[in-house]
C-alpha cells in the first residue's frame, strides 16, 4: 500500500482490527521511509451501486467520497472522527439494505443531512449548501428556516 505521503510502498503494519461486526479490517500503518502512520481497509468486494446523479449520468456509490463530503462540512466544529465514520457505516448499510442497484444522490444527501441537523447546526448548513448548490441568498435562508424550525420543535437540543 503506497505511502500517502512519500510515496513508499513498503509498510509495517502496527495494529489489525476487525469493525463493523467483522466485516472490515482496519490496518494501521508506518511507512518504512517516512516514518508516518496511516490507516488501511479491508473489506469484502461488493456489487457496486450505483448513484444516479442529478444530470442523470451514474457513478459507483463511493464510501470516501460521502466521507469527504462530510468531513468538509464538519471542519473544525466539535465532531469526532468515530462520529463521522459511523454515519456513513450506517448510511452505506441503509442504502445497500434498501437499494439493490441504485439510488439517486439526492436519496444520500438526504440521509446526510437527516443526520447532521441531528449533531450540528453549522456542519447541517454547510452541507446543505454545497450539496442544494445555492445559486442566492434565498436557498440559503430557506435552508436555515428549516433548521430553525427544526430546532424550535424541541428535537434539535437533545
Ligand atoms: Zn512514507
């Protein structure tokens, strides 16, 4: 496995653990050169699913993508990254429970944002941002109204 930051291929293995019931194994790395750490994935080859975008063209569901585009929402506000990783383990196990070939990207970002409203008002916001694509002010209020709402209803504070 290549060095994310020098480049190497050699590196030693520090730790091994399974996660998510036994389904992954999680490999903790240094490289041989560099001396940096990083961590690997091992998991069961699945049937990709496709996400079938907004324009209509479709791409295999990507589980670091949907990751990014969390961890960019979530920059700098107090969210751990255990947080972060067991939403998108949940929302990849709902979308390979409920869809068998695809499922359109608003389907994902819905789910996203079903959670981030949960933890994090900021994060919500930001995500909903990029993923709605406000072209004016006015996506962007009606975003923070229904976070407002939502807030206002008792179940944001829990
Ligand atoms: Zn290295």
């Amino acid at each position: 496995m290549k060095c994310p930051f020098c480049s190497e291929l050699e590196s030693r293995v520090l730790d091994s653990r399974t996660t998510d019931e036994g389904t992954v194994i999680r490999r903790r790395r240094e490289c041989v050169i560099c001396r940096r750490r990083f961590t690997t994935y091992e998991r069961i080859e699945e049937r990709p699913l496709m996400v079938v975008k907004k324009e209509g063209n479709r791409e295999a569901f990507q589980r670091d993508k949907l990751m990014q585009g969390i961890l960019k929402a979530v920059e700098k506000r107090p969210i751990d990254m255990d947080t972060v990783e067991a939403m998108v383990g949940e929302i990849e196990r709902e979308l390979r429970d409920a869809y068998d070939k695809e499922v359109s990207s608003q389907v994902i970002g819905e789910k996203v944002m079903d959670r981030l409203r949960l933890i994090d008002g900021v994060a919500y916001v930001r995500f909903a941002s990029v993923y709605r694509q406000f072209t004016d002010v006015k996506g962007f209020v009606e975003t923070v109204e229904q976070l407002q709402k939502y807030q206002d209803s008792g179940e944001g504070n829990k």
